[in-house]
C-alpha cells in the first residue's frame, strides 16, 4: 500500500512539472485578459514621431536650481473610445493604495517603498507602467521659461531677451483659456519670437475637468463624452497649431487646470479626456504634454501611469509654487515615467517682471522638455 501511494505521489508530481512546462511554453498573448486590445504593429506607429523608439535613460536625481545648471497602441479607431471598445471600465485610479500600485523607477523596474529599485518590499522583475515613447529627436530647450496670459508684442519679447528667460508659454487655442482674443498672435509673431533666439511652449486650454476647482473655469467642464470630446479637442489643438506655424514633432500641451482627481467618477471623465486627446494628438504627428497642478492633475496621471493605462502624456509639466524650481526632485513624480527631458516645473505665478523697461505679469517655470519646430 505505502508503495503504491509513492508512486501515486511520483506520478502527480511528474504531471505537475509537465503541466508548468506547458503553461510557460504559452505566447504571452495567451494570458491577456479576454478582451482587452493587445499591442501590435499599426498605421499609429508610423504616424507616430515618438513611437518603436527605445526610453530615455533616466538622469541622475540630481536638482536643477536657481543657482545651478539650470508608445504604439492598439489599433483603434481615434475616435472611439477603447475602453468601451473593450467592454470594460477603468480602474478608480485616484483610489487605488499605494501598496498595490507600489513606486517604479524611470526605467521600468520595480522599486521598493524608498524608491530604490530592488529595496526590501519592491516587487520582483518588470514593473506595469508603460514605458513612454521615446523622444525621437524633439527640438529641446533647457532653462527658464515665463508664461503669460497673452503674447507680448514682438518688441516686448526683444527687450525681455536681457532677461535670464530663454522660452515662452504660447496660449495658442482652447476653449478654455483665459485671454481668448489674442490679436498679435499668428504665424508672424512666432517667425518673429524665432529670429530673436526664443523658444516656444505651445499650451492649449481646452474643456477642464468636472471637479475643477477654479470657479472661473466651471463653465469650460469636459461633458458626457468625454473620450470623443477629448478627440475633437484634440484634433482642433493640430489646426490652431498649424495654423500658427507649430510644425508636427512639435509639443503642444495640454492645461487641465487643479481638479479633485479622487473623486472616482470625475477622474474616469478626465481621464478619458486626456487620452482620447493625447491619442489625438500623437496620430496627428504632434508630442502630447499635460500642465496642471503636482497635487492633483501631475498625481493623477503618474496613478494611471502605474496602473498600465495607456494613451498618456509624454511630457509633464507640473505646477507647483512657492518652492524652489527643480525638476528632479518633484515628489509627485518621483519614480514616474516621466524622467529626463520631459518636466516643466512652474515654480511662480502673477509675479510681475521688469525688463527692458517693459513689465509684464507672469508665471515662471525651470524647463527641460521639447519646444516647438516653427516653420
């Protein structure tokens, strides 16, 4: 008897092996979750600058202070939303703990609860956050940037060229944005801006989230279809784009301005907004950024980040005032995707400044991201 239930135990335990041996012989694409769109070479790839493309390597974490140094998708349609494609609905980003998203570092790999990949607590092998797409090629700028409600006149931006600003925020289009009627903005003025040696950060102030905060911005709310919604604003940010002389492989960033990003629902909207834009955006041949405040815009996409949502920005710029301006160190994005070249900090806002005897309010940011290709 006891011989007999050896061999039964042998005879199990071969069929166990057998049967792992089979299991990770599989292709990959035999776990997917049934239903969800998978990966594969499409027209999105080859419309893409940034796609097929390998990541940056991250920089050291090394401050950019005052006194120093300064991805393919599945073929979709764009203007179908492939979350209801699928059947399915996105995860509550804004509710999910931090122990179960854990922290990743910028390339790729798990990290542990200090950050640092392979620290006790990390989660073995490859983490889930999608690697971004490679910027391929961008024209780049890295130094000091003002924005502004509306574009200076060009003699204006050729006294303010004694200043230590080197860039421009643009508030080219949307909706949205505050100073609507921009009559010395066009094609000529951004000819202009280039010949005197600045480099411009195109920004587009489209539908704002349904939980905005500023109460100036309410009547501007993303509307019961956010994904389609997402994709028109998208493609009228490519126009106005062009129609000022923003080349494709140019940024063009998109301000969602602060937002109760946990409250569920709203952030499933604004979620589903900015991809559907960003994928907008990306077909169209253009580098997808996202501006909003480090606490609640910036926090929300690095949850989506690390919960495998696709479809994102590929450059953040992140608000955050009364501190010191550094890009390495933003604790909203520490460990993110989202590591060199591709961070703005706004570290002051409605601060006025002096220069070549003309004032002018503005925001001041510390940039090392891509600026615009302007022909």
């Amino acid at each position: 008897m006891h011989r007999t239930r050896r061999r039964h135990r042998r005879q199990l335990v071969v069929g166990l092996v057998l049967l792992l041996m089979a299991l990770t012989a599989l292709p990959a694409s035999a776990w997917a979750e049934p239903g969800l769109p998978q990966p594969s070479p499409t027209p999105d790839a080859q419309l893409d600058p940034l796609a097929g493309l390998p990541q940056l390597s991250p920089t050291p974490d090394a401050d950019l202070d005052a006194d120093a140094d300064l991805d393919a998708d599945a073929d979709l349609d764009a203007d179908a939303d492939p979350d209801l494609l699928a059947g399915i609905t996105l995860p509550d980003l804004a509710t999910i703990p931090g122990s179960v998203l854990g922290d990743f570092a910028p390339d790729g790999r798990a990290s542990g609860p200090a950050g640092d990949p392979g620290a006790p607590g990390a989660v073995g092998g490859t983490s889930s956050v999608p690697r971004l797409p490679a910027l391929s090629d961008p024209r780049m700028f890295r130094g000091r940037a003002f924005d502004t409600c509306m574009a200076p006149s060009l003699d204006t931006m050729r006294r303010w060229r004694s200043s230590k600003y080197g860039a421009v925020g643009v508030y080219f289009g949307g909706r949205g944005r505050a100073c609507r009627r921009q009559p010395r903005l066009g094609h000529s003025w951004m000819k202009g801006v280039e010949r005197l040696g600045w480099r411009v950060l195109p920004v587009y102030v489209g539908s704002q989230s349904p939980c905005v905060v500023a109460g100036a911005k309410k009547a501007y709310r993303i509307g019961r279809h956010p994904w389609s919604q997402g994709v028109r604003e998208g493609r009228d940010a490519v126009r106005r784009a062009r129609a000022v002389g923003i080349r494709p492989g140019s940024p063009l960033y998109l301000d969602m301005e602060a937002y109760n990003y946990r409250q569920k629902k709203c952030a499933r909207t604004t979620l589903r907004f900015v991809r559907g834009w960003d994928r907008q955006v990306r077909r169209k041949g253009y580098v997808p950024g996202f501006y909003s405040s480090a606490d609640s815009g910036v926090a929300h996409m690095r949850d989506a980040a690390r919960a495998g949502v696709r479809d994102l920005p590929s450059v953040i710029w992140f608000a955050r005032w009364h501190t010191r301006p550094r890009l390495a160190r933003e604790p909203a994005l520490r460990g993110s995707a989202w590591s060199s070249r591709r961070r703005i900090h706004q570290y002051a806002g409605n601060v006025k400044e002096r220069h070549g005897g003309r004032t002018l309010v503005i925001d001041r940011n510390l940039v090392h991201a891509p600026v615009a290709r302007i022909r």
